[in-house]
C-alpha cells in the first residue's frame, strides 16, 4: 500500500498495479491505465500475456479504443467554423438559401461507435440532411464529420440522433435538421445460441430519427420528402422506431440472459474496465455506464482459455450432406456455412463468419455428424483468436477423424476492420487450410471451393 499525493492511498493487485481510492486503476511506471487494464483481462482469461501474438495486444486495444473514441476529444464548433458559406437566398433573409426551399441531404454514412451498456462496437448507416436558412449551406465534408464525433464516443443509437441533429442545428442555424441512423449490434451474451439454433439472427437491429426545426413535427409534409429521396435506401418510414422515454435499453446485452458457460465475474476485472472508461474521457459512475464494466467482462469470459473435451460418441455417423461429388472413388463430402463467432487477440474486437468443410470419403462410409464438425468451430472459435489459426485448427482436430483429406474455409468480418480508423466497411477475409489430397489434387480442391455459396457476410446492415 502507497500514499498519493492527495493523502490516499492506493492498493497494489498484481504486478505493480494499483487501484487508487476512486476503485480505478493507476497503472504502472512507464505503462497506461489502459494497457494495464488489458493485461489484467487477459490474465483472468487464463491467457499468458507474454505469448507470441499477445505481447502488444494491450497497447494495440489502447490504441483502438482511443481511436475509436475521439470525439470526446473533438468540438463541433471547430469543424462547422470556416465551413459555412453565404448562398442568395430571399430577399427577407428567412427562406430557404437559393429561394426554392430545397433539401440538403448527405446518405449513407457507415461510421461505428462503442455501444455504452457492454464496450462493443455497433455499426451505424446514417443518413443526415437539412433545409438551408438565411443564406447559410456548410460544406458537405463536415456533415460527415460532425456525425463522426457523436460516433466517436460511447453511445446509443436515439441520443446519437439527437446529439448531431441538435449540434448540427446550433452549428448551421438552418430551417431544420432531421437524422436517421440504422444500427446493427452483435446479439449478446447468449451466443450459444448462433449454433443451437440455425435460424438465430445474430445481430439487433434499431431505426431511429432525429429533427429539429421543420423536422420537429413528425408528421410534417418536409418528413415525405425527406424519406422519398431515402426509400430507394431501403428505409421504410413505418419502420422508424421514434423512440419514448419508457423504452428499454436496445444493447441484447440488458436482455437478462447469461450464457450458461459463464461463471463468477471476477471484481478484478470489473474494475480493470472501469478504469478504461475513465480513462477514455467518461464518467464510470454515469448511470448508463454502472454496469457496463461487468456485462463487458461477461461477454469477455466467452473467450476464455479452456481445454478441449469433445465427446465422438454418436457425433461420427448419421450426419447430413450438403454436398457429394464422385471423385475417383472417393466423394467429396461438404458441410456450408457453420457459424462461428470470435475474439481477435490482436485488439479484443469481436470477428464472426462462417466455416466450410470439406473431405474425401470412400463408399461405405457414413458422411461425419454435423454436431461434431459444428462442435470442433463452436470450440476453437469461443477463444482469443486469429483468422488464419482457426482455420488450421479446425484442419487439423478434423483431419484424423476423415481419413487425412481435408479442406476448410473460413470466410469471416472483422470489428477492428472498422474500428480502428481503418473503417473499411463490407469488407470480410477469407482463409482456407488443406490437407492430404487436397493440398496436391487443384481439381480436387477446386470442385470444393467451387460449392461455396457467394459471400453474404457484408449485408448484415
């Protein structure tokens, strides 16, 4: 135990960390807060922090969530000034800039922020638009990035609306402003049940609005023009969620469900996240975020280190084919789009797809059960994970069990992708690992990669 400065006193946990009278961390000498928090994650893991590929995950999270959270290091003032520009408008200096009233309208913004009931990113397509008043238009550039720094923070999608129509209002002095955001968050904690039920929709999905001025009134006539310049978007205005006080919170992480696989959370790594908030420019106290550190670490115990106990009894047979292709002999047996969700240990951000498997098999011989091959993914994929591992893995567990020819592909979307300033949205990886006759046989192996259904990985939005 050490004295600070303030008279109090702070607590060493493990390895030189502390956590001060606040019940944040201090971090160590020569280290952040952040990276330090990280460290204390990983471990409760079962994660040794000094393996290859985990060395620098702590100052890479540091540096994503830092990223990713910016905007509480922006001011709109400093985006919107200079960017404004005087455009003729009528002459009494009320209508709308040009005299004809027209709509200003910015589409298909993809941004992401921090979801503030569990830390994970959500993506956003936002779309944002307003009526020029009193000869004033901004430059379009800094619609984009004015809606980028509400992103940029831990949020939820109804005040992420409101936060940019306001400033955008008080920023342009327009007629009025309206924003619609379409959200997409992962579907948490309940995740077993991506692979227990095969029609589980993985993902939550909210359409919210936002106005001012003109757009205050949401049955006024600018609303149908605003929406008819949107409908080829595939917004449908009867689907706007025009969100009341009452609602309960959209993140599936309030759900009240807990995976099963889940146990204890330990108080140590609740306070390791409740430091990274702190540190981020939040309040860890702020009502919304008092139990954002135990739901983050909950989803987080998914991943856990843990040892592989697969049961075969009754898994080898009696499983169906999706595919059998007569190949000298032997079929080439295929099982499509297993699911799969994971955790990159690069920057503890989320990553899902889908698995392919095929392999060569002789007549008289059952086609393996689809619970085992949905098993082996189930299990190498709830780990700290890169792409390229999982799929040897799955290769390999499989490979002694189908006789040695084997082929896995793994097509997948990574959050860190669109999370750490990169922001390529849509885009997704695929790996592939082969074995045996696979690896030598290209016609082989082409039969199977030919089976593959085309990639629907991007059109989660």
């Amino acid at each position: 135990m050490g004295c600070l400065d303030d008279g109090h006193f702070a607590v060493e946990i493990e390895n030189g960390v502390s956590i001060g009278h606040d019940g944040v961390l201090l971090g160590n000498e020569g280290g952040g807060v952040i990276e330090d928090a990280v460290k204390i994650l990983l471990d409760g893991l079962g994660e040794d922090v000094n393996r290859e590929g985990l060395r620098k995950t702590p100052l890479r999270v540091a540096k994503a969530l830092r990223e990713g959270t910016r905007g509480y290091r922006q001011k709109v003032k400093d985006i919107v000034q200079g960017a404004l520009f005087p455009e003729a408008g009528l002459e009494n200096r009320v209508g709308y800039a040009g005299g004809t009233g027209g709509l200003v309208i910015v589409r298909d913004l993809d941004l992401f922020s921090y979801c503030e009931s569990c830390l994970l990113p959500f993506q956003v397509k936002c779309h944002v638009g307003y009526v020029p008043s009193g000869e004033r238009v901004v430059g379009l550039s800094k619609l984009s990035r004015v809606t980028d720094v509400f992103a940029k923070r831990l949020q939820e999608p109804q005040r992420l609306a409101d936060e940019v129509c306001s400033a955008l209002h008080q920023g342009i002095k327009p007629a009025g402003v309206a924003t619609i955001l379409q959200c997409t968050h992962i579907h948490f904690p309940d995740i077993e049940s991506v692979f227990l039920d095969s029609n589980h929709q993985g993902w939550v999905k909210v359409l919210v609005s936002s106005g001012s001025g003109v757009f205050e009134n949401k049955t006024a006539d600018v609303w149908d023009d605003f929406f008819s310049l949107l409908k080829f978007r595939g917004i449908d205005m009867d689907k706007i969620h025009f969100r009341e006080p009452s609602d309960q919170c959209w993140c599936p992480s309030q759900s009240g469900k807990v995976s099963s696989k889940i146990g204890p959370v330990s108080p140590v790594m609740i306070t390791a996240v409740a430091s990274i908030i702190k540190s981020l420019g939040e309040d860890p106290l702020r009502e919304e975020l008092i139990g954002t550190p135990s739901r983050f670490v909950k989803w987080l115990m998914n991943f856990q280190n843990s040892n592989f106990d697969m049961k075969l009894n009754g898994f080898l047979c009696g499983g169906s084919v999706n595919e059998e292709v007569n190949f000298n002999n032997k079929k080439i047996s295929s099982e499509l789009n297993i699911p799969f969700w994971s955790q990159c240990e690069h920057h503890l951000l989320p990553f899902h797809g889908v698995t392919h498997i095929g392999y060569l098999m002789s007549d008289g011989f059952n086609p393996i059960g689809k619970p085992l091959l949905q098993s082996i993914v189930h299990f190498y994929g709830f780990k700290l994970q890169v792409q390229e591992r999982l799929t040897r893995q799955i290769a390999e567990t499989l490979s002694p069990l189908l006789g040695g020819d084997v082929i896995v592909v793994v097509e997948a979307s990574h959050t860190c992708m669109i999370s750490r300033g990169i922001e390529k949205f849509g885009s997704s990886t695929a790996t592939i690992a082969v074995l045996g006759r696979f690896s030598t046989d290209p016609i082989a192996r082409a039969s199977f990669l030919q089976s593959i259904p085309s990639p629907t990985l991007s059109g989660q939005q």
